[in-house]
C-alpha cells in the first residue's frame, strides 16, 4: 500500500508566478490536510478536504491560497502570485474513512522556494 | 482556546539516558492524541494513538502515556537514531477530524 504522495518534492517560483502542488492520498482514505512549516517552527493547519469539499478552510490565507480535491486525481493545492513570505514546506496529510481511525499519514512535502 | 503545549522545547541525552517529554492539553472533550515523530526533511511519522486516560502504548524504546489533562513519551536508554522532533496533537469532540498541533520536542542524543 502506497503511502501519500507528493509532487512535486520541490518546486522553484519567481515571484508573482502561480505554484501548484499535489497529493495523493493512501489507497482508503478520502480525508486530506494541507499543513505549512517554516524552517524550526511548527505545523500551521491550513485546509481540511473530503472528496470534491472543503471541510474546514480556517487556518488558509483568504488570498492567493486555493485547494480542491476532486472526484477523480490528487488534491491540488493552488498559490497565485506567489511572494518571498510563501517560501516554506508544504506538507499533506491523509486520513482514513473507517470510522475512529482518525490518524493522519503524512507525504514527504513539498519544498516551494520563491525568488 | 483550546490548546496543546508541549515542553521541553529541545532536550539533549546521553545515549541510554532515560528521559521523558511532556505534552498538556486544554481541549473541550479529547477525541485522541496522536504522537508523531519528525526528522529532518521529511514528513511526520505517526507513532502512537492514545484514547482515554490510564491508556499506554509502546513501541521499541518509545512510551506514551495518557492522563486527563497531559501525555507523556518515555524514551528509555535512547540511541542517537532517536533524535528527532516529536510532535503531539489532539482531536477534539465533533465530527471535524482536524488535528490541534503542539509545537514539538527537538530530542539530540549523543552517542
């Protein structure tokens, strides 16, 4: 059973392009969590997704931040016009369907670098 | 505001120094802590779930404890490959299964 994954595993943006990272959730799970982390500092929440909703979208800039997680493909999560502040590792996270099993798997990140 | 804290903020070991690392919560009604472990680089790697009090699970040199109000991991006699950040998060009730993120625990042991 393949574990979460993403990609791409970095990703290089002048400012002002648009970024796009993607995650495939395990193989069972619907359930997908967008995290951001800065170098020495913790996990920021960011959105929350079941197929083809958005669950929870509280801790995600109102700006420039979109994700989607469609019927069919990964989730997307989407960085218009990206600036110097967005550069960070984005992780995703999947959880299960099964009822109490609330744990989240995570992918290896995506290290988005802005110059 | 529900909160999850965890403490120390760093700790160094000698190898088979036995030691413990703390996290406390303030969440209306615990649905879950979860223990992660973090390298360098890399994504979290779930470790434990611990779902009501008196609860413990173990794992190689790794124990995690559960009270009402904190959870313990216990390393004992760790090795360097134990050097990591540790991270701890907690489900509240309700139906949303977001997770509550403790800042982590940055763990050295020295050979």
């Amino acid at each position: 059973n393949a574990g979460v994954m993403q990609n791409p595993r970095h990703l290089v943006r002048r400012r002002g392009q648009e970024a796009r990272l993607r995650c495939s959730p395990m193989k069972g799970h619907s359930h997908v969590y967008w995290y951001r982390q800065l170098p020495e500092e913790g996990l920021k929440f960011m959105v929350y997704l079941q197929k083809e909703n958005i669950i929870d979208e509280s801790g995600m800039p109102k700006e420039r931040f979109s994700a989607e997680f469609p019927k069919e493909g990964p989730s997307i999560l989407r960085i218009q016009q990206v600036v110097r502040g967005d550069s960070a590792a984005y992780f995703c996270a999947s959880s299960s369907d099964r009822l109490l099993f609330y744990e989240q798997y995570f992918g290896p990140g995506t290290r988005l670098t802005v110059t | 505001e529900d909160q999850v804290t965890q403490s120390p903020e760093a700790l160094r070991l000698q190898e088979g120094e036995s030691s413990s690392l703390n996290c406390s919560y303030t969440v209306s009604g615990l649905r879950g802590l979860f223990w992660y472990r973090q390298d360098p680089g890399k994504g979290p790697e779930f470790l434990f779930t611990l779902y009501s009090a008196g609860e413990e699970k173990e794992k190689e040199r790794l124990k995690a404890t559960l009270t009402k109000k904190e959870s313990f991991l216990h390393i004992t006699a760790p090795k360097p490959e134990d050097s990591a950040t540790y991270l701890c998060a907690v489900r509240e009730a309700g139906n949303n299964r977001k997770l509550i993120w403790g800042l982590g625990t940055s763990l050295a042991v020295n050979p």
